[in-house]
C-alpha cells in the first residue's frame, strides 16, 4: 500500500488552486498557507492573490482581477499597507500640530489660479495647472522656491510625492527625480501617446487615444502593470 503525504489540493489544476486560495480573507492567512509545504508556498506568491487583497482591502483601486506582467502585488500591498501604518502612529503628533500655525512669504510667487495645494514634510507643491507647479522648501527662516516650470508647455502631467517630482511630457515620456536634484537627462520610461494622465497613488494611469483603452503604469520603475482590452463602442 503506497501512502502519499502530498495534499490533495496540489493535484488540482493551477486556476483551481488559485481560486481557492482567493477564498483565505488576509494576507495574514495567505502567509500561514504558505507554511504549510513549498507547493503552496510557491501557490501563495501568485500576484493574482495579492491582487484580490489589495483590491479588497482598498476598494477605491478596483483593476481587472487578471494577473498582469511586471506586477508585484505583495510588494504593492505591503507598501501601502505601511504607509496607512505610518500615518496611525504619527495620528497623536498629528493631532496635538493642527492648531500649530505658520506664515511663510512666497518668493517669486507667480500663479494667478490654484488647482491644487499640498504641503508634505516640510514642502509645499502648488499645482497651477495639471502640467504645471511651483513647489517651496519651508524652513523655519523661511521658505526657497525650487521647483517652477510654470512656462513649461511641453508638460502634460506634473506631481508631487514623497521627495520625489514625477512628471510626463507631450511626446509621452515618463520622468521621475528627487526633488532637489537637477532634471534628469533620460525619461523613466515611455509611456507612448495618450489623452488624459493622472495619478493614483503610486499608479499612473493614462487614457489612450480615442478613449478606447487605459493603461497603469508603475510610477517608481516606469514599468507597464496593466493596459486593458480596447473598449469596443455599441
């Protein structure tokens, strides 16, 4: 009598796996899964996992369920997981700051409209149009401006996050940079032609010409995550 110690599960088609491992409700259970044998170890790192996660835990980011290429799910989740984290712990330093109030002159101050305001760690990034912004180093002598390209017309797409500048051109180029460093002389990446461009988190997301198909793109790497299928018009 031959006695297998593999589980039954591990005979199961891949999809089918797959699926039942999408029924475990956190990551939490997704890791004591992976315990278990390297089979399913190796089963609990399929991104489509940690997509179904993500997208259940953070509703407002709801993409196509299917696997993608260059898509690190678990890495994503985990990131966004410890940014929500940071915020909890720095709530109480938060909260006893909100009365705290400070005036700061803007040299060279030139925007006549707002459209978006946003002060992180000390830097203020006023965005006038989507492909134009001042942003400002606060200190507490003052404030420098540096960053402007208000004058910039070949900009379509310009934003502010973490330390880092992050903008896309007309021609589709792909740019990101600290803050304080000089522009770079090569794009992230390309991103090709598109109509609209906006931002997402760590997510850039583009609407393709004739508004027929969008595409994600990984604001850190520059890599594609996702493009969806061409919309066909009824």
């Amino acid at each position: 009598m031959q006695i297998s110690l593999k589980s039954p599960i591990e005979a199961l088609p891949e999809e089918t796996k797959v699926a039942i491992f999408n029924h475990l409700k956190s990551p939490k259970d997704l890791t004591m899964a992976s315990l278990v044998s390297k089979a399913w170890q190796q089963l609990a790192e399929d991104p489509s996992l940690w997509k179904t996660q993500f997208c259940r835990q953070w509703k407002k980011l709801t993409f196509s369920t299917r696997p993608t290429l260059n898509s690190n799910w678990k890495k994503i989740y985990k990131k966004k997981h410890q940014i929500l984290k940071e915020v909890k712990r720095n709530k109480a330093t938060l909260c006893e700051d909100r009365c705290k109030h400070d005036t700061y002159q803007l040299p060279g101050f030139a925007a006549t409209e707002t459209v978006k305001l946003k002060v992180e760690k000390k830097v203020a990034f006023i965005q006038v149009t989507s492909g134009t912004a001042q942003v400002y180093s606060l200190e507490e002598k003052g404030c420098q401006l540096v960053f402007d390209n208000l004058k910039d017309e070949n900009s379509r797409l310009i934003h502010y996050l973490e330390g880092y500048m992050i903008q896309v051109t007309q021609e589709g180029s792909l740019y990101r940079w600290p803050l304080k460093e000089p522009f770079p002389s090569q794009p992230l990446s390309r991103v090709g032609n598109f109509e609209e461009a906006h931002v997402d988190q760590e997510l850039l997301i583009l609407v393709l010409p004739q508004r027929k198909q969008f595409a994600i793109f990984n604001i850190e790497d520059g890599l594609k995550c996702y493009e969806s299928p061409l919309f066909r018009s009824s």
